[in-house]
C-alpha cells in the first residue's frame, strides 16, 4: 500500500498519473471524443482546433490525446492511439520534440508567435505531424493574434494547432472562424464521482462515497480541481489511507472551511448592499491561504449560476440552499453583478496590481451598481420610457448621415428647451439607464444579430456597449479592424443600429472606438453633448455660449463626424485644433 502511494506521489499528481489515454477515457466529454475519433480514422484532422472550456475539464489532455492519435504507428485507424508504438509512447512521455505546448499567459507577445511562425514552416523532427498547443490562448497580445493569423490562414500541411481557451470570447473572431471548435463542459457531479471511485479503487484507497460527493461538489465541474483535492486529502491523512476509510468528518477537517462557504457568505454580503461584510469576507479568504484570483474566478462562476437559477434554470453542481440565495436578487441585480465581476479577470496577468486590491475593488464596485441598478431597473426605464413625453422615443425615421446635424436634433432640442442644466441631471441618467438596457440585452441583441446579419454579429463579438450620449451609442472594441470595419462599411453599421434603435426604443447611430478610447470619450461627454444641443437651442433658449472654441462640428456628415470624433478620442486634441 505505501509503497503504491509513494509511487503516486512521487509521479507528480494523480491528475498527471490519470490523464485519459483513449478517447474513451475521455471523461464528460463524449461526444467531442467521438468525433475526433472518426476524424482520426478518416483521415479528416482539421489544421487548427478551438478547445474551449472551463479550468480542468480536459481540453489539453484532449489536445495531447489527438496528437497521439494522429501520430500513432498503429495500422489500423481505428485503434489509434494504440499507446504502446514509439510515438505514442514519446508522446506520453513528454520527450516528443515536436509536440510543442506553449502557455500563452508567458509567450504571450509578438516576438513569441513570429517565433512559432519561423519555426512552423520546418517538418517535424520525429513525428508525421507537429502539434502546437497553445494553453490560455486568450492572453496573446492583439499584435500577436495578428501575427498568428497569417499562419493560420496558411497553414503547413504538417503542422496541427491546438488553441485551448477559458475565455473564447476574447479571441478574435478571425481566428477562432479558422478554427474548429469544440466546447468542453463542466463534469456533472456523479460523472467526477464514478471517476475519483475509480482512480481511488487503482491507487487502493478507502475513501466514503460521502467524501467524493463533498469533493466533487467542490470541484465544481472540474477533474483536476477533483483530483487535487483527493491528492491533498491522501496526502494529509498519509499512513491510515489504506487501513481506515477517509470520513466525511476527516475530510470537512483536513479540506477546511469550505470555498463554497465563503462564496456565498460574500454574495450574501453583496446581496445586503453591505460593503463591510463583503470586504470581511474577501480578507478571510485571503487569510484562509485562497488564491484571490481563482477566488473572484469562482465568485464569477457561482454568481453566473445564481443568474442561471434566477431564470429559472438549475445548477446541479451547488447546493439546494443557493436557490435561496439566487431569489435575494432580481435578475437585472444579478446581471449588473456578473458584468462587474467580469471585469475583474481582465487586467491581473498584465500588472502587477494586488489580487485582493482589485477583488475589494470589483465587489464594492458591484454592490455601488446595485443600488443604481435599483433606481434604474429595465422594467422601470422601459415603462418610464413608454410613458413618460419624450419626444426622442416617438418613432421616427433613424438619423441618416445626410440629414443635417440641427435637423436631426430637432427633437431632442425640444424636449429639452428652457431646461439648460439637463445634461446634468435628466439626459445624463436617462443616458446611463439606456446604456444599462443595452448592457442587460447585450447577450440578446448580439443573438438577434446573429440572425439578421452573421457578418454584423461576428464584429461585434469582442465588442460591448460603453457609453450613450445623444443619440450615439459608443461601441468599445480591442481589435481596429473590427472598429475599422464597424466604423466604415456603412451597410453592416446600419444592420447594428437598426437592432440596437430596437432595443432602445429610439433610434440611434454607433461608433466604435478602442476601449482605452471610452474615457476620453466619458470626459468629454457633458462638453460634447451641449455643444450638439446648443445649435438646436439657440432660437428656442436664446442662445448659449458655447463652452470650447473647438472647430463647429456640426456641418459635417455623420461619417465625417464619426471619423472625427474617433481622431479626437485618439489624440485627444479638441482644444488644441
Ligand atoms: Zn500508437
């Protein structure tokens, strides 16, 4: 018994040590292990694949698995990987040079990829194909996604990219279309628990179904997170492993607190708009030895299935008591929470900001949206939007670029003659609620797109609503020749406003700027905005002065106005022109 132990841990992990070598040991994931299977024994392997998927549900296992397959010696298709030729067993080793695996998080630059394409182009050293598994795709750089796609859109006969992702949203859509994707899926919890039986039964240990259940709960979908926890448990209770079954009680001991706890003590705290709590929370965490940025991951995850419940669907993988949970909010509250916490992943890799700092900072962020969110809730807006004398709703016709910049405000300006200070007060919040509306739809509208225009859907796929000011929708977009083409090609911008003016109830025109771009934009809004106004309101409020002596933008078409606000959002040069 100790010495099989000791074997265990001395190989490293039993994540490592139980890796799936067939596609049949692809556990959860079947159908994506069928039809690599039938593409490796038809010959049909594609150039590039898109794995995708949450943490530790197998994507590179998967990837390693369908370079063995493709290599492997074994006559027969059909039986590859055969795991006992000499490249399935460099493979599986990990001593095959021309299987290449690069984590994307530290080769995430230019130079990495114009690397990669130099040495692409040699055959392989050993093997009939080359494998190159690119881990976390989604932190190369725009410069190096650019870079990438050129060898994408050419790729050599005997090279196979694997690009395995958490977040295939952030990936271009130019090259996630180059590739073939496939969507792994968290494990249901009794699939987890019928695979730790089974590694349990090999590696001979006694541990309650109790036990398993506890871990795989907590694993929440993932069988490495799974394995790791068993791992750890083993690893503490060391000598009795094999003697005494691991109990329930030993393991709520030696696992502690548990993760889920604290999830939903701090969700909880969100819940009461209660910033202290929350911050609490947050800090036993971090006191508990939890990584805060997996933490806020999981705190993303766990908010994203309360939405799930909300509306109504189900989360096998929580507790019976998160349904109590979930109905603390209204739908809306729990979408403005996700998109905060969505926020939160996005800059950690690339600075060196404090986890926790930014942790504190989203979650009190969250709980500050919630309660504007409850002043400004959809159902509110839309009805206040319905009802209240708003000239700006009154159907008509979508402002054309060639209509005059006073003739398309005309009835705005009149909604808002003889109130000079709107821009304060009214316009700048009915501003915010619009933006809301089209944040809360964001999913729905891009869905409809999809249908009316998949060219116009798929530029807005890394795009988001940021800011609404008159009847501008500002877009933000990381990649310029999604905002280039956004901006120019005037017939797929029309399709994007036509279904966004649906959803606003009023029509509307957009311009997509870079994300860095928006605060630029934010800042100048108030100015901005009362200068369009002002034209409008001359006769009807008796002039006004104008703020900036910046050049008259209003005789220029939409185009040229789009073209120049996003030079100005660029070099930021309105009071020097
Ligand atoms: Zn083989």
């Amino acid at each position: 018994m100790d010495s099989t132990r000791e074997i265990m841990l001395q190989s490293g992990s039993l994540y490592r040590k139980y890796r799936p070598q067939t596609f049949d040991e692809l556990v959860g994931q079947e159908a994506i292990a069928r039809t690599l299977r039938n593409a490796v024994a038809l010959g049909r392997v594609a150039h590039a694949y898109l794995f995708c998927g949450p943490r530790g549900t197998g994507k590179t296992s998967t990837a390693r698995l369908l370079a063995k397959a493709v290599n492997c010696l074994a006559p027969d298709p059909n039986q590859r990987p055969c795991n006992q030729c000499a490249a399935c067993r460099a493979i599986a080793s990990g001593a095959a040079v021309d299987i290449v695996e690069i984590d994307a998080a530290s080769n995430r630059g230019v130079d990495d990829i114009r690397d990669l394409r130099e040495k692409v182009k040699y055959a392989p050293v050993e093997l009939r194909t080359k494998f190159y598994i690119i881990d976390e795709a989604h932190q190369l750089t725009r410069d190096a996604f650019n870079a990438f796609l050129k060898t994408l859109e050419e790729p050599p006969p005997h090279v196979v990219f694997v690009l395995a992702t958490t977040e295939p949203d952030k990936l271009p859509d130019t090259v996630a279309s180059r590739c073939q994707r496939f969507d792994f899926r968290r494990l249901p919890i009794d699939r987890v628990v019928e695979r730790l039986r089974f590694v349990c039964a090999q590696e001979g240990l006694a541990v309650d179904d109790a036990v398993l259940a506890l871990i795989a709960r907590r694993a929440t979908g993932s069988l490495r997170d799974a394995l790791g926890l068993l791992e750890r448990l083993v690893v503490f209770v060391g000598e009795r492993a094999g003697t005494a079954p691991i109990t329930l009680d030993l393991a709520l001991d030696v696992l502690g607190g548990s993760r889920h706890e604290r999830l939903a003590e701090l969700v909880g705290a969100i819940a009461d708009r209660d910033a202290g709590r929350a911050l609490r929370a947050i800090a036993a965490a971090a006191d508990a030895g939890e990584d805060l940025q997996q933490f806020g991951r999981d705190l993303t995850a766990f908010v994203r299935s309360l939405l799930h419940i909300r509306a109504g669907g189900a989360d096998p993988l929580l507790p019976e008591e998160s349904g109590k949970l979930a109905q603390r909010f209204t739908l809306a509250e729990l979408a403005v929470v996700l998109r905060k916490l969505t926020g939160f992943d996005v800059p950690l890799p690339r600075s060196g900001v404090d986890p926790q700092l930014l942790l504190e900072l989203t979650v009190v962020e969250a709980i500050l949206a919630l309660d504007q969110a409850q002043v400004t809730a959809p159902a509110t807006s839309a009805d206040r939007t319905a009802a209240a004398p708003r000239p700006a709703s009154v159907p008509v016709a979508p402002a054309s670029p060639a209509v005059s910049r006073g003739d398309g405000h005309i009835t705005q300006a009149s909604s808002s003659a003889g109130a000079p200070s709107r821009e304060q007060s009214g316009a700048a919040a009915d501003e915010d609620t619009l933006l809301e509306q089209l944040v809360l739809r964001w999913a729905a509208i891009r869905r409809e797109l999809r249908s009316a225009n998949s060219k116009a859907a798929a530029l807005l796929a890394d795009a988001e609503p940021r800011l609404v000011r008159g009847d501008e929708v500002i877009l933000a977009a990381p990649y310029e020749f999604h905002r280039r083409r956004i901006n120019e090609e005037t017939e797929l911008r029309r399709v994007i406003e036509r279904v966004l003016s649906r959803h606003l109830g009023r029509p509307c025109r957009v311009v997509c700027v870079a994300p860095e771009e928006v605060e630029t934009l934010r800042k100048r809004g108030v100015n901005e905005s009362s200068r369009h106004e002002s034209t409008d309101e001359a006769g009807a409020a008796g002039g006004r002065v104008e703020e900036e002596d910046a050049p008259d933008p209003r005789a220029l078409s939409g185009d040229d106005l789009r073209r120049l606000e996003a030079a100005k959002a660029i070099f930021d040069a309105v009071e020097l022109s």
